[in-house]
C-alpha cells in the first residue's frame, strides 16, 4: 500500500502489557483487508473507508462492502467525483445512513481543500465530514504512526477488565479513556491500537471472555479477582419505543411505482423510499390510515386499499411499524413524481426497510405484480 510518511518517534521501552500485548499481536493479527503488512506504509483511505464502516456495524458485515467501495472507487478522488447517489446505492443494506453521505462529502473536503491527502493530525482529522474523537484517533494511529488513543467498545471493555472498574457505563465512559490513554505507548501506537480492538473482538469478549489464552490475564485485576465476564457494567437499557406510519404504493399501469427521495438532513437522509407518512410514536392518539397520505404528488381523491400485512423494522433507537396501502393511478393524469420499472428499483438507494415493504407487496401479488405476470 501507498500512502503518507509515517512520523518517527523516538525509542522508547515499552512496559511489560505492551510488550505483552504487541508480541500475541504479531504472532495473532487479524487478516483484514484494509489492514497493511508489517513493514508497509499504511494508506490513510483505507483506513478512513474502514474506520467509518466499521461504526456500529461488525467486521464480517464491512468487509464486502468495503472491497465493493475499494473496487469501484480506490483512491479518495474517485470517491469524491462519484455521484452522491452512486454512493448511496453501495451503502444501501449497511445503515447509518449518514454516514454515506458524510463519506462523500468528507471525500470533496480532502480532494478539495487538503490536495487530495489527508492530514496527519488529529484536530486536523476530526474537523473533517462525519470524522469523530474515535475515528480521528484511530486514523492518526493507523494511518499515520501517531500517539493517539482510540476508544471504542472493545477497548472500554478491555479496560474496563484490566483495572477492575466497577462503575457501570455511560458514566465510566472518561475514566475508561483516560485508563486507555495512559496505557498508550509512543512505540507502535498503531499496533497497540489494533492490537486492543483484536484482543476485545476475539477474546477479551463481553461472554465467556477466553481468559487462559489471553496476553494480558497477568496484568489483569478483574481475572485474578475473578468475575472478568460481569465486567463493565451497564446501567439497563430503557425499553425501545414503537412507532407507526403507512407507506403508499402507487402504481401506474404501464409497469411502474412512485417512489420519492428522502430529505438530506434527518434519518435515512437522501435515500429513495417509497412515500410515507411521517412515523409517530404508538400510543399519541395520532391516525395512520390512508387520509394521513402526506406523499408530495399523490392525489387525495384516489382510493387506497390496505394490504394485509405490516413491514416491522428496528432503528438502533425504535422499533418501526408500517401499514401499506395500495392504488392503481389508472385514468388520471400521471402524478408528478419519480415513477420507475419494478425491474429498476434495484438501481436506486432503497434503505432496508424499503426493500422490506417491496419484498411484501410482491409477496402479496399486488394488482401491478398480476399485470407484470400476464405479460
């Protein structure tokens, strides 16, 4: 791989955990495909491309996306020249939708304003698109060589573990950081980083962590006291709210359905859906029959028939409920909007749960899909 000097630092010995830990590292690192051979100067985008996937989504759902991306777009110019639409329709599946749009926008930023490289500093990093405390630190380590501590669950946990802290999270969340910081070795700092996202990820686990194999059980207080699997601590999650809306399925007789572009800002931001109402918490008193049909283009004198089914999703902060409602635009003028062949929806951005109300309503053998078939 290719990518900017790495900064020298000067010797230092490392203490007896990082010693520890850097040596199983070596002997047991991860094969990932965004990750550089010893000796190899690492290159920045992958590691920015990876880090920003890998937020709240597991390495075996990345890697496919990630070669995809690679593949299409491999250096940071091409990824800022793509449609913002191009981009999407890659992510679409991988959610947190934000941060595709971010992605690309960052991408504009460092072709732009940064000579197409980015730069090696960590304020520098997190002034960036979409770019963090946690993501800035994991770059400038990787990516550059720099003293950096990035903090992540994995190493909240294996911190957590080593000193024994009892105090449950969120609020232990600084101390865990500052424990992380102090932890953090001039020498390698990349290495230890990695080497402490791969100890959490395949053996400091949250259940049945593998404490006999582990490089640092001798400098671990929670395993000479024992109970290292109650650790950290965690205040009870409050029960997800549910909440409703109806999606309209508007079809033109010609083979085709109305969908309509999300706003950018908010959830699901620039994706396609089919249009909706807005989604209210169960329970407001609010109604969510067809008379609610606030889809821009849609004519409130066409009569809807409800589908007997309801698509459920869950967001990372709700649950999601959504009846469907059908009409055939037959007759009218054609409603404004973007109508599209059945056979196309696949070229557009549908975010999952999207595809999910297309997979029922194809399920349901609505009265487009019976026409589609007679041909």
């Amino acid at each position: 791989m290719t990518g900017s000097p790495r900064r020298a630092h000067k010797p230092r010995r490392l203490d007896a955990l990082s010693k520890d830990l850097l040596a199983w590292y070596d002997a047991h690192r991860r094969t990932l495909p965004w990750r550089y051979d010893p000796g190899d100067t690492p290159d920045p985008y992958r590691v920015w491309l990876s880090e920003i996937m890998l937020q709240q989504t597991t390495v075996a759902t990345v890697i496919p996306y990630f070669e995809k991306f690679l593949a299409e777009w491999p250096t940071v110019d091409a990824l800022a020249d793509a449609p913002l639409d191009d981009v999407l329709l890659a992510w679409a599946g991988l959610g947190y939708y934000a941060r595709a749009r971010n992605l690309h926008k960052c991408a504009k930023v460092v072709r732009d304003r940064h000579g197409s490289e980015f730069p090696a500093d960590e304020d520098a990093l997190r002034a960036l698109p979409g770019i963090g405390p946690y993501t800035a630190a994991a770059i400038a380590s990787i990516a550059f060589d720099l003293k950096a501590t990035p903090v992540d669950g994995n190493i909240e946990r294996v911190m957590a573990r080593l000193h024994r802290i009892e105090t449950p999270l969120p609020d232990a969340k600084k101390e865990l950081t500052q424990l992380a910081v102090g932890h953090t070795p001039n020498a390698r700092p990349g290495d230890y980083a990695q080497a402490l996202m791969d100890l959490g990820a395949t053996i400091c686990t949250p259940k049945r962590p593998d404490c006999g194999i582990c490089p640092c059980h001798e400098h671990c207080k929670a395993f000479t006291a024992g109970g290292a699997e109650q650790l950290p601590k965690k205040r009870p999650k409050p029960e997800k709210p549910v909440r409703r809306g109806t999606v309209y399925w508007l079809e033109w007789p010609k083979g085709t359905v109305l969908i309509r572009r999300r706003p950018e800002k908010g959830l699901l931001g620039g994706m396609w859906e089919i249009p909706s109402t807005e989604w209210h918490s169960a329970g407001n008193g609010r109604s969510h029959g067809p008379e609610d049909a606030l889809g821009v283009g849609i004519p409130a004198s066409i009569k809807w028939a409800i589908l007997p089914m309801t698509v459920k999703h869950t967001f990372t902060h709700f649950h999601l409920e959504l009846q469907i409602v059908q009409s055939i635009a037959a007759g009218r003028k054609k409603p404004k909007g973007q109508w599209v062949r059945l056979e196309e929806l696949e070229k557009y951005a549908l975010p999952t749960v999207m595809k999910k109300v297309v997979t029922q309503v194809r399920a349901d053998a609505g009265p487009l899909f019976a026409e589609t078939k007679k041909r």
